[in-house]
C-alpha cells in the first residue's frame, strides 16, 4: 500500500529542499512541488505538507494533518498483534511519541 504521511515543514534547505518533521522523525523532502508563487521558499516553514517517496506533494491545513495522523494511529491500533514498519515518530502513537 502506498502512503502519503503528513509532516510539518521546519527548515528550509538548498536546491529545493526542506527538512519537514512528523512525530519525532526529520527527514529532508523535495519541496518543488509546494513552492510558493511569490518564489520565497522561507514561506514554506510552519507548513504542512503530505510527503510520499520523498517528496512534498502538495499543502494540507493543520487540522487535516493532524486529523491524517490520527487516523494512522487508529488503523495501527486497530490490529495491534499485526507486524508492521516503525512508527514514524519512534513512539507508541504518531500524534503522540512515547
């Protein structure tokens, strides 16, 4: 199943970069795909975004992210004995790391 995960933009890097932030995992994005029309990048920080593969795929409001990670978290609690990848926040929960 492919995913795309919320994550929140923190920094802004070179080349169209940006490290982008979801529980407690930073990870850098491809963020031309978000770029503001005014060309300013630094706009970017404090955004949402839903990143899949790597990239930054388009700008999501606050409560859409968070409304996404929590759902996440209820589709892991859900079946709780099934194996499945780390979380991205290193934690019990997306929303909420341990």
């Amino acid at each position: 199943m492919c995913l795309a995960v919320p994550a929140q933009i923190v920094e802004i890097l070179d080349n169209g970069r940006a490290r982008a932030v979801t529980g407690e995992v930073s990870h850098e994005v491809d963020a031309t795909c978000v770029l503001p029309e005014s060309g300013d990048s630094q706009e970017l920080v404090g955004e949402w975004v839903l990143v899949h593969v790597g990239f930054a795929m388009n700008l999501i409001d606050e409560q859409e992210a968070r409304s996404t990670l929590a759902l996440l978290d209820e589709m892991i609690a859900f079946n709780p004995d099934e194996e499945s990848a780390p979380l991205p926040s290193g934690g019990s929960t997306i929303l909420e790391p341990s």
